[in-house]
C-alpha cells in the first residue's frame, strides 16, 4: 500500500487516497443512523421514529458548530506555537491555570524540562535510564545515509526512557494499602460532615464520596475528611473534593487527616493541596 507522507506533493488522487479513512468512518457512522432509524420505526412506533428526524437536524448543526471551532481552534494554536510566538503561549497557560484552578507555571510537572519529571517519578519509588533515540537510528538497513542523517537532526533531542521499580527506594513514610476495597461511611453532627474514605478514589468510585456528601444534605458548615485509609485520588475525586471544600462559606473548614505521602505527593504536584490543605 502507498505511504503518504505530509512533506510529498499532493494531487487530486493523494487527497482522494488521504481522505479514504475520513470517508469510511462517514459511511459507517451513517450507516448506523440509517440502521438505527430502521429499528426505531419498526419496533418502537412512528412516534418515535418522527421524534428522532426531528431532532437529528439540530444534533448535526451543533455537530457541526462544534467541529468548526474545535478544529479551527487546534488549526491556530498548533500555528501560533509552532511560530513559537512567546505572547500566545503565554496567553494559552494562563486560560488553562484558570480553567483548572491550579497554578501553571508552579505545578507542571515538566515545568523544569526531563529534570523534574525524573525528580517527580524517583519520588514514587522508579528509577529513570534515558538513553538518547538516535542510538537506535545507527545503521537501520531500511534507509539511506542521508534520510539517517535527516532523522538524527529530527529526533536528536529525544530520549527513550526507561522506567522500572526501585526496588533499594523505601522511604518509610505514611503509605496507605492499595488492596482494601472501596468504602465511604459519612455522617452529619451540628452541621459538621465527618467522611471516612477507604481505598482508591478514581472516577469509578468517586461518585460515591459525591453520592454521600449529597445524601448529607444543607447547612453543613464544616467538613473533615479521614483520608488514612486513602490509598489514591484521581483528578475525578479531586474534583469531588474540591466541590465539597467550595460549598463552604469558609473554605478554612475543610479538613483532610491522615493523608498518606502517595495522596500527598497527587495533591502537590497538582496544586490541590494550596486549595485542600
């Protein structure tokens, strides 16, 4: 099969053959349309069937809003960043310091380059052996020496990263077991909301943690998490945990006891523990 390659030269038959997979997956998502109308008007009724043609029309508009500035938008960015133009890249870190509510420039994790990666990875007990890509480009029998050398100069400042358990790391800190199945048991005294959370909190499980917390009901004032049996949080609990600390007129109510350094590590790397701690 012909390789197509962004650099070649294109002509009617290249776009024609460029745009094939586009095109397939047109077909077959209105195939399923068609299929799917078919079993509404035959099994459910005209009503429905009527309903879904209403509705489609609108659904493929808003469809198409979207697209359009989804893809014109990535079109600019990746543009402007390309140019390398300092103001834009700027302007792109703050929208998304704001949107997340943490702080960019203080909490990326490679904000300081491959160092504070490997820093943040030797944390959690991994080792890091980076060994440069173009080690692996030396003498490929597929390619000419020129097209070797173009790949050098492509590649040349990227490293393969090897990365494997520590097993001499053992810092001896407070580390929760990851084992122990999911549990949240919450309970309400004189407006203030106690919450024992157990296991891993990930975007399966979190919901329970809002589940409970909205089970509690208004006029709670204060809210005191035991995360000691919290062995991890993922950005869907973070954000559970955030919503419970802003729905405190006093934010300085919240609080987490028992955070094991694994939680820890999560909230500080994110920036949540400026917002939880």
């Amino acid at each position: 099969m012909r390789k197509i390659q962004i650099s070649d030269h294109f002509d009617y038959s290249t776009i024609l053959l460029f745009s094939l997979p586009a095109i397939g997956m047109l077909i077959v998502d209105n195939t399923y349309s068609i299929a799917d109308g078919f079993f509404i008007s035959n099994y459910i009724g005209a009503t429905a069937f009527a309903s879904e043609n209403l509705i489609f029309p609108a659904f493929s508009i808003l469809s198409g809003i979207g697209l359009m500035f989804g893809v014109g938008a990535s079109a600019v960015v990746s543009k402007e960043l390309g140019a390398d133009t300092s103001a834009f890249s700027e302007r792109m870190k703050s929208y998304a310091s704001g949107m997340a509510d943490v702080d960019f420039y203080k909490n990326s994790l490679f904000l300081n380059g491959n160092d504070g990666a490997v820093e943040f990875l030797k944390k959690q007990g991994f080792s890091v052996k980076a060994e440069p890509v173009s080690r692996y480009l030396k003498g490929l029998r597929t390619v000419d020496e020129e097209t070797e050398k173009k790949l050098n100069e492509q590649y040349g400042c990227m490293d393969i990263w090897t990365i494997t358990v520590d097993k001499a790391s053992g810092n001896g800190g407070i580390h929760a077991d990851p084992n122990l199945p999911f549990e949240v048991k919450g309970e309400v005294s004189n407006g203030v909301f106690s919450v024992a959370i157990q296991g891993r909190m990930d975007t399966i499980t979190a919901p329970e943690l809002l589940k409970c917390f909205q089970e509690a009901g208004d006029g709670i004032n204060a809210i005191n998490v035991d995360a000691s049996r919290m062995a991890y949080v993922s950005s869907a609990g973070l954000r559970v945990l955030l919503m419970m600390c802003k729905s405190l007129e006093d934010k300085s109510r919240f609080k987490m006891t028992g955070i094991s350094d694994d939680v820890r590590e999560i909230l500080e790397t994110t920036g949540f523990d400026q917002l939880l701690l």
